[in-house]
C-alpha cells in the first residue's frame, strides 16, 4: 500500500469522525430569535397599548413565530424591563426617555 493510499483512508476515517461529533453537537445546539423577530414581537406589543394574552400576540404578529421561541423573547423583553408578563398577559410598560422627561415638565406637582 503506497502513502496516497494510506493517507486517503485516514483522510475519510477522520472525516467520519467529524460529521458524527457534528451530528452531536447539533442536537444540543438551542435555537435563538433573530434581532428581527424580537423587534417584530416589540413593534406588536408596542401597538396594543393594553393587556394582551400569548395567543393573542401570536395571532397579531406578521409572521409565524414558534412559540418557544415566543418565550425566549417575552423572557429577554421582561428582564430588560420592557414588559410585563402577568396572569392576565402581557403588557407593554416602557417609556423612552425624552417622553419621560416630556411628562415630568408637563405633570402636576404637588
């Protein structure tokens, strides 16, 4: 056997090793929404300016959304402190500085 020969199987053994350990790591791998899918979910909470349940969030969004996915994005939106996720839906709570500040000169004081 010559040293093409030899070295052509390790060549294909060695491949073989690397699509099983892909194969692997690709059952382990979690999936992650795309920046567009959470603005979208954003935008549509934004828009509903009251309660809105899970279902009904999804029903309103432009695309489908898995509803994993739906949950990894409520879970980041409510730590960041965006929204509020409570027994009866999900609200949106935040307000931009400038209308903030908008608010304070133009409120009541007691």
């Amino acid at each position: 056997m010559s040293v093409t020969e030899q070295a052509s199987k390790d060549i294909f053994i060695y491949f073989n090793d690397i699509s099983i350990t892909m194969k692997q790591q690709q059952i382990q791998i979690m999936h992650s929404p795309t920046l567009n899918t959470v603005l979208m979910v954003e935008k549509t909470l934004q828009d509903s300016k009251q309660v809105i349940k899970v279902s009904e969030l999804k029903r309103r969004l432009p695309r489908q959304v898995m509803h994993n996915t739906l949950l990894q994005i409520l879970d980041y939106l409510q730590e960041s402190g965006k929204i509020l996720v409570t027994t009866k839906g999900v609200v949106w709570t935040y307000t931009p500085q400038n209308v903030m500040e908008k608010l304070k000169r133009g409120g009541l004081e007691l």
